[in-house]
C-alpha cells in the first residue's frame, strides 16, 4: 500500500451575463441538448472568439501554468527516493508540506488580489515559483529540497485565486457575451490540456536529468512573467465599486456568510473525489497486480477525455440548470466510487472497471467543476471575490487533506470500505445541495438575476 500511495502522491498535487437566470431551463448555446453532432472544439472556437485580450492571456497562463507544474512534480518523488535517497516517510512529509504550503494560504491569496489586484499578485506569484524550481534545481538535501517545494506552493496560492477572480469578473465584453460558465469550462479544459503536455514533456527531457526539468520549468515561468509585466492590466472600478476594507473584514464577511459558506462546504466533496483518485488508482492496480505505470497512461487519458469533452458536458449543464445538475454531477461521482466497490466485493480487480470509473467520475466533474465556479460570482461581493475563491479553496483543500487521511487508512483497513467512503461523502453531498437549493441560489438570484 505504501507504494501505491507514493506513486499517487507523485502525480498529485464580472458580474454580469447575457444567459438566463441561474436554475431556468436555458437551452444549450453550443448546440441541441446533450450532443457531441458539434466537436468540443467547435464550441470552444465559438468561445474564443468573442474573449477579450486579457482573458485569452489568462487561460494560455493557465495551460502554461500546468505544463511548467506537471513538467516537475510528477518526477519528484522518484528524483528523492533514487537520486537523494530519501526515506519513504520523509518524501511523505515533503509532498505534504508542498499541499499544505498551497491549499492552506489560498485564502492569503485571495485576499491580497482583493487589496492589490491581479497584476502584482500574480507576478509575485510567478517569481516566487521560479525561485521554487531554481532551488528545487540545485537542491542536494531535505532541507533545501523542501524549502523549494514549499516555494512551489505557495506560489500557486499566491496566483490561483487572483486568475480565477479576474476570470470570475470579467465583465459580459471582455467575455464577449458568453457566460461566466463558459469561461470557467474553457479554464478547465486549459488546465487539462497543461497537465497532459506537462508529464509528457518531463518523460522526453527527465533522461537529461531532474535538474534540467527544474530550469525548463523555471524558464516557462520566467517568460510568462515578462508577458504578464508587458500585457497584463489592471481592471478600473467602476462607478459602483466598493470602497476598499481590510483584509479581516473581508475574511470575516466571507465567514459569516450563510450561503456561501453552506454551498462551498457542500461542493468541497467534489474536489475531495478528484483527489482521492491519486490514491485509489495506484492501490486498485497493486491489488490487481497490474504495472503501476499504467497510472500515468490512465490519467494521460483522462485529460484527453476532458478536454475533449469539458465544453459539451458544461453546456449540457447550464442548460439544465443548477439545481438539478449540481446534486445529479453529485450522484454521478458517487455511483462511480460505490460501482468500485461492488467490483471489489463481486468481481474482484481488473484494469476494464477502473477505465469506466474513470469516464463516469469525471463526467460528474466536468458536469459541476465550471457551475460551481460561476456561482461563486453569483455570491460574492465583487471587491471580495479573490478572498471567496481563496476562502473556498483552502475549505475544499482542508477537506482533501482529512479525507485523503481517512481513505489512505481505509484501503489498508478495507479496501472496499475506503471507496463507499466516498461514495457516502458524495452521496451527503448531492443531498445538501439538493436540500441547501434554496438558501445559496436563492440569493444568488436576488444578487444578480441576469447572471449565468
């Protein structure tokens, strides 16, 4: 088991719209109900044309983003076990410092975009990750290899949420009419285009050496921090704009939410079943005996798929509406996991289950990951949507790291157990969302009725 988890943990780790409101039955803009007659392509060409210069530099950042980050932190593990010799418990706890340096201060992210905006931000972020790499380069010790994969943490906590908070306002010209959904679906199919590029990249240059990695990645940063410093602008408020407050008080405001807090802790589920996969393929294909580079095929198959797929699955669920897609992605992913664990009991392990769990469960988030991401415009204030990005983030990340905990010991316990585990996390979930429905788009409504 413990290899399985290190193989894992390896791979881990504005206001404004034309649409309809949130929950109404809008049609597919991309096309007639849930088909794939028109290529995800297509739809996201559509998209595309319409973005604004600032928001088309902010997705190629994030596809950028990814292939530097999945160029690196693939090999990390292998790099210390055979490289430093490192034990198996100290990689754990660097792994788990570089999560925690990351999903703990995204809500400090959040809140410094909110008080300085995007730009600085952001290039601090980015200087701070070139710094990682340039250290994590060099590195011949724990010491100074954990201090480089801490600097790479934090720095995605210091420009995630200030991306997704200026991608989350970018009002409905720099979208060019399109939703805030759709935005966040072509982020998400960005992101997985990254991570597919990244890894395959790494494999092609790691016989070069780890080192050599680390500077190509750093040197994918360092260009997209003159591009940020030549093109990146600041947004102006408008007339309307709130006056600028402290960061507590912002944080507090978010706290003492009702909605947001009720709705984010709701759907924190859904990033917990993303991460949980790290851990569960590497232990399905150890009980199953089967290689365990096959994980790396599996998850390059993965970000085809969602690629290829995530704008259809996205227009599917915005034309449904949020208040029976976002408790049915639920129940998807739920079916995936508790499917697993039938597989355990009855049929025993083989490679053909776990290709269709695959297919289900990230149709469940495809289904959800962009919807959730809109509402949370819906929700916020828009000089506090860095700091409910962060503050939904750092929940979602706090989650992770329990219930990683609970399934890591569960697969040891029993291993059918640790994927109903899931399935029951997941179930709960659906279920508040269905039963919460009122409270979080409720006001999400009577915030911004026009808002998609």
């Amino acid at each position: 088991m413990a290899d399985a988890l290190a193989s894992g943990a390896s791979v881990l780790y504005g206001r404004g719209g034309s649409s309809p409101p949130l929950g109404t039955d809008n049609r597919n803009p991309h096309g007639c109900g849930f088909s794939f007659i028109n290529p995800n392509l297509f739809a996201m060409n559509v998209i595309w044309k319409g973005l604004s210069t600032q928001a088309k530099l902010l997705l190629w950042t994030q596809f950028a983003f990814n292939i530097g980050f999945y160029l690196v932190v693939p090999f990390l593990a292998i790099y210390m076990a055979d490289t430093l010799g490192i034990a198996g418990a100290t990689i754990g706890l660097i792994l788990g410092l570089r999560t925690f340096s990351q999903q703990g201060l995204f809500v400090l992210g959040g809140i410094l975009s909110d008080r300085f905006g995007l730009k600085p931000v952001l290039l601090s972020g980015i200087a701070i990750r070139v710094l990682g790499f340039l250290i994590a380069a060099k590195a011949q010790s724990v010491l100074s290899l954990g201090i480089g994969v801490v600097l790479i943490g934090v720095a995605a906590a210091l420009f995630s949420p200030a991306v997704e908070a200026r991608l989350g306002g970018l009002t409905a010209k720099e979208r060019g009419g399109k939703s805030t959904q759709d935005v966040f679906a072509a982020n998400a199919t960005f992101l997985h285009a990254g991570s597919l590029i990244g890894p395959a990249l790494g494999a092609l240059l790691i016989p070069l050496g780890f080192e050599v990695v680390c500077l190509v990645a750093a040197g994918i940063f360092v260009l997209l921090f003159f591009c940020h410093l030549r093109w990146t602008t600041q947004p102006k408020p408008g007339a309307e704009a709130e006056p600028a407050i402290s960061s507590l008080k912002g944080l507090g405001l978010a706290f003492r939410h009702r909605a947001f807090i009720v709705f984010a802790l709701l759907v924190c589920a859904t990033q917990v079943s993303y991460h949980l996969q790290y851990i569960a393929l590497p232990a399905w294909l150890q009980h199953a005996d089967l290689n365990q580079s096959l994980v790396g095929w599996l998850f390059a198959g993965v970000s085809i798929y969602v690629v290829a797929a995530q704008m259809r699955f996205s227009a599917f669920s915005e034309s449904r509406g949020a208040p029976v897609m976002l408790p049915l992605a639920m129940v998807i992913q739920a079916v995936a996991w508790a499917a697993m664990a039938a597989c355990a009991l009855v049929f025993g392990h083989s490679i053909l289950p776990l290709v269709g769990f695959l297919i289900v469960l990230h149709a469940g988030q495809m289904l959800i990951a962009p919807m959730a991401r809109s509402i949370v415009v819906t929700l916020a204030p828009p000089h506090l949507l860095g700091t409910y990005y962060g503050l939904l983030n750092t929940l979602g990340g706090s989650a992770v790291l329990l219930c990683t905990a609970i399934f890591g010991k569960l697969v040891d316990a029993s291993f059918a157990s640790a994927w109903l585990f899931a399935a029951t996390l997941l179930g709960l979930s659906a279920f508040g969302l269905w039963y919460f429905r009122g409270v979080y788009l409720q006001e999400a409504e009577q915030q911004n009725p026009a808002h998609s």
